[in-house]
C-alpha cells in the first residue's frame, strides 16, 4: 500500500516543494485506487442482484446444485449401451482412443441375431469423448447426462451390458434352431 | 579496519509441486538476501509421451489427445491437428464450420486468459478478483458444454467441419456473454487493474526486452507485450480469420517499461476486448449451411504428405508438423508449444528481482508446462 | 491491584462462599476466566467473521454447514487441528517460543480495556502494554522462524522482524497523539475525556487525530503482519513463512495469537479514538447512578464489542480486496509515508492542546 515516488532521497528533482508534492500526489493516488477496489465490492455486500448473488453451487444440497437434468442435452456423462439393439460390431472398442470397452459377440442362432456376450466399460479409463457413441451404427450406446458415478472399490468402476457367456444349454439349443431352420429350407 | 561481513548465497529449490508454479517443474534458485542471483530451470516432470501416443490412434481418435496439449486452451490444440490433416487431404471446411471454428477459438482464448488473470491475482494476493473472474469464465465453460457436451476437453473439431451443429440458443448466448463481458471486463478495471498495489508489484517487474523475445522465439501476447507486433491471426490466417475487422493490441513503444509484468497483463486484458469484437463480428455474420463436408466414415485414411500448421493460441505460436504415410494411424506430430520459449528465458527473467517477485513473473508469463513437457 | 477483583464482585457477590475466598484466589481465577472467555474464543469469532466476510465480498457462501450459518465452523477447525498427529516433538526453540509467545498474549489480558469496571490493571502506563506485547509477539515468532532450517522460516522470520520495527515508529506516536488530547495513558482518563457522543471522539476532535487514528490503524496492520501487509506470511511464494512447518496444535497456537492480535488492536483502536466504551445517550452514568453494575458491564462490553466488529469488518474489506504489498514496500510505506503523517499528527495534536491550555 502505497510508496514514494520512484526514485530515492538522493534524485531530488526540482525543488523541495515538487518534491513534496510529488510524494503528496502519490499518497493520494494509493488512498483513491484503495477506495476504488473497496468500492467494487459493496454492491457484493449488500446487495443481491443478479450481477452480485453468491454463485456457490452447495452440492449436494438440492437447494443450488445442478442435477443430471439440469445439464445440456449434450453432455456427456456415464455410458450406457442398450444391448437388445446392439450389433456386436465392436467399432467402439476399436475407436476409442484409450481402449476402454471391451466386446465379445457371437452369432446366435443365425446371422441376423448377434449375442453380445461381454460389452464392458471401463470407466476408470474412460475419457468420455464421445466417440464411441458417434460411431454407434444401431445407436444403441449413448451417453447419459448422469455424473455421480463414484464407487468404493475399484473394480466397481467397470459396468457391465453383456449378455454374459453362453452356456453350454444355449449352444445346444443354438444348434437345434439352427438345425430346425436348416430342415425347413431343405423342406421349402 | 572494519572486516566486511562474510555471507554466503542460499541455495533453494523450488518444485517440483509449488504453490507458485503453473506446473511440475523445478527451480534451482541462488539467493542473496531476497534478491535471486541465479536460477535453473528443470522442466520434463509432466511427460506424458503425448506425441508418441498419437502415433498409435486412428485419426478420430487422435483429437481427444490433441486436445489434452493444453488443457486451458484444449481446442487450439484440435485446430492445430485438424488444419494440418485438412492441409494434407485437401479438405475444404464450410463457412458455417469455420464461423463455429472461429466463436470456439476466441471463447477458449477469453476462457484460458481468464485463468492467467486468476493466476496472477493469486499471486498478488487479491483473492477477490479470483472468485469474481473464476465466476464468470465458469459462464463460458457452460457455454462450451451446450455446444459441445464438455466443458474444458472438447473433442468437437472433425477434419472438414465440426462434429455436430450448434444448438438452438447457442448464438444469443454467445451475443449474451460478449455483453456480460463489457460488464465485468469494467469491473476488474475498477477493482484489480489501477489498484495502486497490484501496479507497484508489477512494474518494472520481469521485463522482457524485444531482443530477448526475439532471440529466444517469444510469440504470443508476452512479444506482443514487448513491441513486436506479430499474430499468426494477421500474418497466416486461418479458418476465415482474414475475412474478420479486428485489432490486435501491441504494446507502445514509447511506454516506459515496455514488456514488464504490468503491460502483459493488460495486454491479455485487452486481448479479450479484442476477443469479444471478433465473437460479435462472427455470431452475426454467421451463415447457416451445412457444418462438415464430409461424413466422418470409421476407417478414414489421410494421404500420404506433410503439413507444418501455425495458429494463435492463447499461449503464442502454436505449431504442428503432421507426417502422413497413407495408412490410418499418424506417423509422426510434433508440436511446437509457445510456452518452451518461456521456460528457456525464465533463467534469464529470475536474475535481479526479489524472491517475492517470482511468483508474480511466473503468473505473469503463462507459461503452460503441459504443452511445454508433452 | 485492588480494581483486580473488583469486576467480578458484582457477579459474585449473592453467593456466601465467595466472601471467605482469599484475594489472590479470586483473582487468578478472574485472570484465567478472561483468558477462557477472551483469547480462546476471540480467535475462533475472528477466524469465523474472517471466513464469512470475505465469502461475502467474493460472491461466494461461506461456511455454512457446520451449525446454523457456520458458527460452529471455529470448532470443527478446533478439533481437527488439535487431534493431527503430531509430525515431531517440541523442540527447545519451539517450547521458548510457546513462552514467549503465551506471556505476550496473557501480558494484554491483563490490560485489556473492555468497560469501564472491566480494567484489571489502569495504570499510567496501561495503554502503552499491548503496544510492547506486539513486539514481544513478534519477537518471539522471529524467533521461531529463525530456528526453523529452511529458507521459509528465516525469510520469514526477518521479514516479521523488518516489519515489526517498522510499523512500531508510527504505532507508537500515533498512541502518543491520543494520550495528548486525554492528558493521561489511563484507560479511564482516555474514556473519560470522550463522552458518548461521536463528535467527541478523539478521532474527530482535529484533522491531527483524525491522521493520527488512521496511522495507528494501519501502523498496526504493519505491526501485526495483518493483511494486506501481511507479506511475513504470504502463502505465494514462502510457503507462510515462519508457519509452514508448523501443524496441528503448534498452528492452532500460532493462529490464535495472529487473531488475537488482531483483535487487541482493534479493541485499542477504539478505546484510544472511537469513544471506547462509553454508552451514547448517557446511559453509562444514568446505569452508574442506578447502581447495576453487572448491566453495565453487559452493555459496555456489547458497545465496545460492536464498534471493533465494524472496525474488523472495513479491515477485513481493504484487505480482500486489495492485494498484498511486497515486504520492501510495506516497510517502505510505514518509514516514509506513516512515520512522517505520524509526526505531523503528534505536532500538530500537542499545538492544539496546548492551545486549548492558554
């Protein structure tokens, strides 16, 4: 806060009273540019406008913070893969940029139906960048707006959409159908 | 016969992890009293093998990587891959898109100069003006996620365009924030620019003489701040930038103490007006059509060619040097960050001012030690 | 020291047993109910009001979570500095420091004006113990900044030493300029001579008290190492100085000192200048005459304790909003800017009272 002019005691410019005068001007500017930057923070005091309201957001209490809905529709939050309309093209796993899905898929009973066996995320990699959803042909992963997704344990972090491995009934099952179709083509 | 005083320099360290640094670094400091005889700078601690790492992405998946360069000012570093790839490919960008480009550009360079202002207030210690500025680049933030979905890693450009168009609203906000910012820009000049305190901790302070700039490659607003009037805006414009009316601020040569800590603050300061006209000129002349030439298909292959891109990020000088061989992974991208300029002159900038000076010619400086290390 | 019990008489005087209670007894009790009732919670409603109010200026909350409003917040802060674990014992310096830093506070309960049956020690010299209480303060934290083996703790230790001799000048004379329009350094001449009228304060009396009341103010935020002087302690660059090594109970210790004194010199502030504790309207003579002393106590202290509060607050103000002053300029300020408004005060307060004396 304030000072002298620049310059010490032994560059006296001019006379003493320019001097003086200088140093007189110079405490004056220190008390008007401290009122000044006082002044500034009155309104904020005082007053509750909308140019000086308090902007602290006290998450998590719903008086001020945002929700999921709150955000843009653009935002990109935690994924979600909606497995009955996913291929099994696996162009996520191979685009995105730190590897952080992981799928494996299978032809069920014929070309058309694809069975999906793991679709894992891991989100302790992910980026969330969004291109995985971009790539997305059936548009079946999309990211929601939903932030809050912290966990205790580590390996809580990957979510899971995959059917799960087949098993060994299924595959018999599989192949009955695929016999039964194979029957009636041969009938037709 | 009085014996003189036997003293010694003191020998201190500063860093990696510092209250005053911008980043992982460290400083090798020798002091007489408070005053800093000599100073070592020891950058590298924030690696991360950016460069090589891209060497192993698809193309799309490159900009997410891009983008984390420089995470204040995330898309200069998207622009700087996608104009090279657009260079070597021949891609054309529609006007639509370039106009998106161009609105991002400036509102990541108020975004990211709003941080130096916060740095630098922090370290005068005026915590007032950091809350009030932090409050209103977080308006911006907003901003970036209505358009894009993410408020600081944008992942928006695509080679040719950008990912998706601006939303409904997009452009009245932007009009909205340039006039909250005329606003408020008044309002730190009230409270924080002519304080009387703030102006004695930075005058004189850290000057950064032309020939020093020049010798050592300074770009950006610190050259600026000393005369040199150079921005890759004026002298390679891009994306659209030479159809836009604007000024760019250099600082006076006549003004004392030319290229100090004082005039490159306010320099930034007046980057910022200069930044809202071009908002302005650019939301209003925006003109609808279609946001990307090409539809971004999974396996997209960059033809053989090199390209060597320069912007103007928020920093300086950003360059990058793109190697193609044709295939779907990059072969080599190296970038040029303004901000190694900066860390090679600081030994020089340390000699001479107080220990309580460094942190104010440290913020001063912007120095990005992310984009420095890569 | 007869006046040494004499405050807590009023409070005491219902119950039978407290008439057999030696002297002495009742006074190192009284002593150390002030110091319970005083330091202690004085740097929990300083760092309270610290937090609060430049949440206020900062468009920003504030504690508020930690019982209604935050008024609790002082205790959570409390408890967790005090349960930290220790990160080594004390050494010798540090427990010299603890001494030295313990006899400066408890030095100014002593002398603590807070109404006017509240004085335990009114001496001639009375106005003049806190002043020399804050170089003790100072003393005894250079010390320990000193003692510490890194360049923090040396910076700042000499740098609370620079500061400290350098706003001691002003302070000092700036004291001597109210003791002149009073006639005395007793706290009770110093009340006495401003009634309870504003325009009766020493501040406004002349333009030379007036300079005078705003140097001792400021003189003391030198003094002190109060924001936005507070370049002794800056976190930016030394870390906090002669606090950066130090955690848990030796903090809490170190920062309630800093608040205290802060306190003290504002309570001082407007003893010295700002009409003490004297009720507006005459209500203190009015009670004096109505012989309920624990009333008035009440009241002074309620008086006197909301006239510091709007001191702390226009402080606290100048000090968010500005920034911090290097070291070099603070004392630069104080030698050439509040030595030489201080002696023109002093000058121009003795003129004027030896005028009124002809």
């Amino acid at each position: 806060m304030g000072g002298v002019v620049t310059g010490g005691p032994a560059m006296m410019r001019g006379s003493v009273f320019s001097t003086i005068l200088g140093y007189l001007r110079d405490v004056l500017w220190g008390i008007r540019s401290v009122w000044g930057s006082c002044l500034t923070a009155i309104p904020y005091l005082f007053g509750s406008g909308e140019l000086s309201k308090e902007v602290t957001e006290q998450y998590p209490d719903p008086i001020s913070s945002k929700i999921a809905d709150d955000l843009p529709p653009r935002s990109r939050g935690f994924l979600v893969n909606d497995i009955e309309r996913c291929t099994g093209c696996k162009e996520c796993e191979r685009q995105c940029p730190v590897q952080c899905i992981c799928v494996e898929a299978e032809p069920a009973t014929d070309d058309t139906k694809i069975w999906v066996s793991v679709f894992d995320i891991d989100f302790s990699k992910c980026v969330f960048c969004g291109i995985c959803a971009e790539v997305c042909q059936p548009a079946s992963l999309k990211h929601t707006k939903n932030f809050e997704g912290a966990v205790y344990e580590l390996p809580e972090l990957v979510a899971s959409f995959g059917r799960g491995w087949v098993t060994p009934e299924q595959r018999l099952k599989w192949a009955k159908l695929r016999q039964q179709i194979e029957d009636d083509r041969v009938i037709l | 016969m009085i014996e003189s005083l036997k003293t010694d320099l003191t020998q201190w360290e500063i860093g990696p992890y510092d209250h005053s640094l911008p980043g992982p670094m460290l400083l090798r400091l020798r002091l007489d009293g408070e005053l800093i005889v000599a100073g070592e700078v020891e950058t590298g601690f924030l690696h991360r093998g950016l460069e090589k790492a891209l060497e192993r992405q698809l193309w799309r998946s490159a900009i997410p990587y891009a983008d984390r360069l420089d995470p204040e000012g995330a898309l200069f570093g998207e622009l700087a891959l996608c104009l090279a790839v657009e260079e070597i490919a021949a891609l054309a960008v529609p006007p639509r898109a370039q106009s998106i480009r161009v609105i991002l550009s400036e509102l990541t360079r108020i975004s990211a100069h709003m941080g130096y202002i916060v740095r630098v207030a922090r370290a005068v210690g005026s915590e007032t003006m950091v809350h009030y500025v932090l409050r209103d680049r977080e308006k911006i933030l907003d901003l970036f996620e209505l358009a894009t979905g993410a408020r600081v890693s944008l992942n928006f450009l695509r080679f040719g365009g950008v990912q998706a168009d601006v939303t409904e609203g997009f452009i009245e906000r932007v009009l909205e924030i340039c006039e909250l910012l005329r606003i408020r820009l008044k309002e730190y000049n009230d409270l924080f620019t002519y304080n009387h305190a703030f102006i004695k901790r930075t005058r004189g302070i850290g000057t950064i003489a032309p020939e020093l700039a020049r010798a050592f490659g300074v770009t950006g607003p610190n050259a600026r701040a000393s005369g040199i009037s150079f921005d890759v805006r004026k002298e390679h414009p891009y994306s659209g930038y030479d159809f836009l009316d604007f000024e760019v601020p250099v600082g006076r040569r006549e003004s004392q103490h030319l290229g100090d800590a004082n005039h490159r603050f306010l320099l930034r300061l007046q980057e910022i007006s200069t930044s809202v006209e071009i908002l302005k000129q650019s939301a209003e002349a925006i003109t609808s059509g279609p946001f990307a030439l090409r539809k971004p298909e999974e396996s997209f292959e960059v033809p053989r060619g090199e390209a060597y891109i320069r912007i103007e990020s928020s920093r300086g000088l950003l360059g990058c040097h793109l190697v193609s061989d044709g295939g779907a992974y990059p072969e080599r991208i190296q970038f040029r960050p303004p901000s190694l300029a900066l860390l090679s002159v600081l030994p020089q900038l340390v000699r001479g001012i107080r220990i309580e000076d460094l942190p104010v010619v440290l913020a001063t400086l912007d120095i990005g030690v992310a984009e420095a290390d890569r | 020291m007869n006046a040494q019990a004499m405050w807590l008489n009023p409070w005491i005087s219902g119950f039978s047993f407290a008439e057999s209670v030696p002297q002495w007894l009742l006074t190192a009790c009284g002593l150390v109910l002030i110091y319970c009732l005083v330091i202690v919670p004085s740097g929990a409603v300083m760092g309270y009001l610290e937090r609060k109010l430049s949440a206020d200026f900062q468009a920003r909350v504030g504690p508020n979570r930690a019982g209604p409003a935050g008024v609790l917040q002082p205790v959570a802060d409390l408890l967790k500095l005090l349960q930290k674990q220790a990160s080594r014992d004390w050494n010798w310096r540090e427990a010299i420091w603890l001494l030295v830093h313990t006899m400066a506070l408890y030095s100014t309960v002593a002398v603590i004006p807070l109404g006017s049956l509240l004085l335990l020690v009114d001496t001639d010299m009375s106005a003049f113990l806190p002043f020399w209480s804050a170089l003790v303060l100072a003393l005894g934290t250079m010390f320990l900044g000193l003692s510490q083996g890194s360049v923090p703790g040396w910076f700042g230790g000499i740098r609370v030493a620079a500061q400290a001799l350098a706003g001691a000048f002003p302070a000092l004379i700036a004291l001597l300029c109210a003791g002149i329009r009073a006639g005395g350094f007793r706290w009770s001449e110093i009340a006495a001579a401003q009634s309870s009228s504003p325009l009766l304060w020493t501040a406004a009396a002349n333009p030379f008290q007036f300079i005078a009341f705003f140097v001792f103010v400021i003189s003391g935020l030198v003094l002190l190492g109060i924001p936005p002087m507070d370049a002794a302690f800056s976190a930016p660059d030394i870390h906090g100085g002669v606090s950066s090594h130090l955690s848990g109970r030796k903090l809490t210790v170190f920062r309630l000192g800093r608040f205290y004194g802060f306190l003290l010199w504002s309570v001082i502030a407007v003893v010295l200048f700002l009409g003490g504790w004297e009720l507006p309207f005459g209500l203190s003579t009015e009670l004096r005459n109505a012989d309920s002393p624990r009333l008035l106590q009440i009241f002074e202290l309620c008086w006197l304790l909301s006239k510091t509060f709007l001191l702390v607050l226009v402080v606290t103000w100048i000090a968010k909003v500005n920034p911090r002053s290097r070291v070099d300029q603070v004392t630069d300020f104080a030698w050439r800017v509040l030595s030489p408004f201080s002696l023109v005060a002093l000058i121009g307060a003795s003129l004027v009272a030896g005028w009124g004396a002809l």
